[in-house]
C-alpha cells in the first residue's frame, strides 16, 4: 500500500536528527518500523507510535574525517564513522540515481551483512521499497522523497560503519528446503549467555542450502522460500529469544525487497549471504525443542497488523510487515506468537 499523506517524509526528517544507535550498541529501529506502518495502511499512528519511541533515540553522532572514493575501505567497519559514511552517501544520492549507487555499493556490503545484528541492511531493505513505492507515486528524482533518498543514505552508512564478515564456515550437509535446512542448523556450543558479535563468533558450521543456484531467478525463488520458512519457524521456536529471532525472517525478507533494485547478477549472492544470515541467527538462539502453536480461527492480514501496533514493540511491528509478506496463515500465526512473547512498547 503506497503512502499518500506524506506522513513517511515528516516521520523520516523528524528521525534523520537521531543517530543509528543508542548506549553504543543497540539499533534505533525507529525509520524502519515507521516505513513499515505507512505500507501497511497506518500513517495515521506512526506520530503516535514515534512519541512513545522517542526515549530510545540519541543525537546523530559527530564527524570523525569524511569518507572519501580513495579512502573508503579505511572506514569500513568502524562505527565511529557512522557519520562520516551517512554524509557520504548523502553525497553520493545527490550526484548518482539511487538504483546505481544501490549497485555499485550492494557488493562492496554484502559480505558484511551480519554487523549491527543485522540491522543496517533490514534498514535498508525498508528504504529501498519506499523509494520504489514514491518511484510508483509518479515522482520525479528530485521531489520523489528527499526525505527517501536520505534514509537510503542513513541505512547504508550505518551498514558500512558496521560492516562485520564472518570467518570462514565450514560446510555441513544440506537440505532439500529451506525449511528442513533451518531444522538442520546446529546450535553454537554456548547459547546462555553472550552479545550478538559474541555469539556471531562462536558459529563455526552451517548446512549447506542454495549453493548450487546459478540462475537470478531461481535465486529470488529460493530467498522469498527462506522467508517463508523462518517466519513459519519462529511460531514454534520464537520463544528461544523472542526479540532476535525475528531476524532469521526479517534480515532475508531485507534481501528479498531489494533485488528488484539490483542488477540480476547480484542476485545468486544475495541469497548466499541471506541463507549465512538466517542460519547464523538460527544457530545463536534457536531452542533446543519446538513448540506447538497453532493460533484459533481464520486471521486476517490487517486485523494481525493492528495487533502489532497495539502492542507497539518495534520487532513485533516489523516481524508483522514480513510475516504479511509472506501471507499466509501459518504466516500471521507467527505474527502473532510475536505478539505474545514479547514485551510491549510502553
């Protein structure tokens, strides 16, 4: 659903004043959730929604030294930089069409897709389908979104600044599915305690799925398949970490929104590190048993979005966007198993 109020644009220039993150680790979720309730036909909340959120927000952060084309691989991975990277797509946007700055800078960021939690390319995921619902609006470049192209900015440069590779993995045998090979993921050796960069560290093996994928489509195939399968996994084994793994359906969900911005070529790697991602989460809190869960009567996609909101967690909120992606009922179940475990934004 394409945003006509112009309530995205005001709730974006209200959040660019804020920084990437809070106390030094923790994701400001704030641009992400508000584009995922404009799409979902509920603008009219997200002041509301953003008020409540607004404790959890700190200033943008200083400038370091600007990022520049000869020094850029200096900068990768330093969060200090968050700022200087953020200017410099700025920078970038202003100069280049978005699809090929996306393009130039998707494989350059690709192969840190696991810093900041996952969170810098679900940031970006959100932004690439708000531009591409303002591009549907009419829209010419300049006055498409300023506000757009500045989050496409903000989520890329909180992606470099926190661009983390993982070491090498080494292959397990895989499966069929996306769902057999989820079940496949052996859980890291210690799982009670421990940071998302600690437990990242730890994962040392996963099955092998989609390796064997040349052609772009069959790519796409296979990651909306990953999707699907994660979001259908957490209403069984969400309460493992009710808030992180949202991310094993979230972070490919990410991927799976960008691809119709990206060259076709990116996609085989896309769904590699997709996969890497979502069986890493899975690995690092995934519980030792299942659950049943199978929630009552028919769900309606909207009346399971406006439960997320009522509960107004930001996890739940963006777990709900993905899992009305995916559509279906085992889908919605999940969303609302979400709804259940987690604690409420109050």
């Amino acid at each position: 659903m394409t945003d006509t109020t112009g309530t995205l644009d005001e709730a974006l220039q209200r959040l660019h004043a804020s920084g990437p993150e809070r106390l030094g680790r923790l994701t400001n979720h704030a641009p992400m959730a508000v584009e995922a309730l404009t799409a979902r036909g509920q603008a009219g909340a997200v002041h509301r929604w953003l008020d409540l959120y607004a404790p959890k927000l700190e200033d943008f952060p200083a400038s370091v030294e600007p990022v520049t084309d000869a020094g850029w691989r200096a900068a990768l991975g330093d969060p200090r930089r968050a700022a200087d990277w953020i200017a410099y797509f700025r920078r970038k946007l202003a100069a280049e069409p978005w699809r090929d700055v996306l393009a130039t800078w998707w494989p350059r960021l690709l192969p840190g897709l696991y810093g900041g939690s996952t969170h810098p390319v679900i940031r970006v995921g959100h932004a690439v389908r708000a531009l591409e619902q303002g591009a549907g609006q009419g829209s010419e470049q300049g006055d498409l979104t300023g506000p757009r192209l500045a989050e496409l900015a903000h989520g890329l440069g909180y992606w470099a600044a926190r661009h983390r590779p993982l070491g090498a993995l080494a292959p397990l045998p895989g499966a069929l599915s996306a769902a057999d090979a989820l079940e496949a993921v052996p859980p890291i050796a210690e799982r009670a305690s421990g940071s998302f960069p600690e437990r990242l560290g730890r994962v040392g093996a996963l099955p092998r799925w989609g390796s064997a994928v040349t052609e772009p489509e069959e790519a796409r195939r296979l990651l909306a398949e990953l999707v699907r399968a994660a979001t259908h996994r957490y209403a069984t084994h969400g309460h493992g970490e009710e808030t992180m793994l949202v991310h094993a359906a979230t972070a490919p969900n990410a991927v799976l929104r960008a691809l119709p911005a990206l060259p076709r070529g990116l996609w085989v790697s896309s769904l590699r590190a997709a996969w890497t991602a979502s069986a890493a989460v899975t690995a690092m809190y995934a519980p030792d048993e299942a659950v049943a869960y199978e929630p009552s009567g028919d769900l309606v996609a909207e009346e399971v979005f406006a439960r997320a909101l009522a509960h107004g967690d930001e996890h739940v909120i963006k777990f709900a966007d993905t899992a009305l992606d995916v559509g279906d009922q085992r889908a919605l179940g999940a969303a609302l198993r979400a709804v259940e475990l987690s604690v409420p934004l109050r």
